[in-house]
C-alpha cells in the first residue's frame, strides 16, 4: 500500500494595529507565487496542500530490503571438507581465514569431516599453536548436505562428496597431497590456500 504525503505550507498574516481583519487579506500575490490557490483557515492562516507521488513505502518490501541489505554485507563462505575434519580441512580453515581478514575479503570458512573425530590430533594442535592458531576448544563436525546450501565454494580433500555437493555449489578437489608429518602437509595446503585468496582476491577487484 503506498502511502501518501502532503506537504503543508502555511503564510501568516500579522495584523497590526488599526490594519484590516484577517478575513480582508489579500491573498492573490500568495496564491501567484505558489502557483496554486489555497484555503482560508482560522487566525488569518492560508493553507497550500502538495500531494506527493515521490514518497512510497510498500510494508511488504521494506523488511525484504533490509534483509538483503544485512544479507548483502555477510561473509560468502568456504566449506573445507576433509576425514575426520581436524586435520587438513582445519589448517586449510584458519590459514584461509586469517589471509582473507588480512586481503580484506568477504569470506569465512569452515572445516567439516565426512567421519568427525572428537577431538583435534595432539601434533595438529601444537603444530597450528606455534604458527599462532588456538585449536584447542575447536570440536570437528560432520559434513551434511545442508553445509552445501550455505556454501559459495567447497574444497574436498580425498573424499568423494561430489554427489552431496550436486553443482549446487563450486566444487574444488585438493586431493594427494602429502600427510607424513604437519609442516609438509601445512605448506602444501598453504600453498593451494593462497592460489584461491589470489583467485578471490582478484575476481573481488572491480
């Protein structure tokens, strides 16, 4: 329902002593410079009503656009995917994280397991602590299809979720890299991790 406004302006006459009566103004030179005739009103006021075809506020879009204004301003999000969602899908989440704060990028990622452990591996823990990542309260979670609905990218590492995924988001495969010990698993998800800020970083370029 659009709503309409009016625009009211009203000229005063002060009557001084021993002057006319309010009723015996003359209003023409008014009625000329506002380029429209108006209507008496009470203490020697004329009123000039302007109807407003500029001014719309439909109740049902107004909370439509602010929630596409809020949703407008969130972060897209990257879905790591990996095992047991505490190894190399978390170094992949937090290394990515952190160089998309530090590019200025509207992403967030999240690491998720097709078979979650409780807890994150002793030497994963230590190895992310002394490059300046606390894992220490992180509890891995479970892939489900519904992190696909939320998801701009998704990036497996070894797992066959092409099916889950369904071409409903893009679907990148990380697979073989080496996992003898942290540091050589760290550097080889590093590096894949800054090709895709690069990626992002310049798509997000105007």
């Amino acid at each position: 329902m659009n709503c309409l406004a009016s625009l009211m302006v009203c000229v005063t006459a002060i009557a001084v002593a021993g002057s006319a009566g309010a009723a015996d103004i003359d209003w023409t030179k008014a009625d000329q410079a506002i380029g429209k005739k108006g209507a008496d009103q009470a203490g020697g006021v004329r009123k000039f009503s302007f109807p407003r075809s500029d001014l719309k506020v439909t109740g049902a879009h107004a909370p439509a656009q602010g929630l596409a204004a809020r949703s407008a301003r969130e972060p897209a999000r990257v879905v790591f995917v990996c095992e047991h969602g505490s190894v190399k899908s978390l170094i992949a989440t937090v290394y990515f994280n952190r160089s998309a704060q530090e590019r200025g990028l509207l992403y967030r990622a999240v690491a998720r397991g097709t078979a979650p452990e409780p807890v994150v591996p002793g030497p994963v823990q230590e190895g992310l602590r002394a490059d300046g990542f606390d894992v220490s309260k992180f509890k891995p979670q479970l892939f489900k299809a519904s992190d696909v609905d939320e998801a701009s990218l998704v990036v497996s590492f070894d797992q066959d979720i092409g099916k889950v995924v369904g071409g409903r988001a893009r679907h990148l495969r990380w697979d073989n890299l080496p996992g003898a010990d942290y540091a050589r698993v760290r550097d080889a998800i590093v590096r894949h991790v800054d090709a895709l800020v690069d990626e992002l970083a310049r798509s997000a370029s105007p």
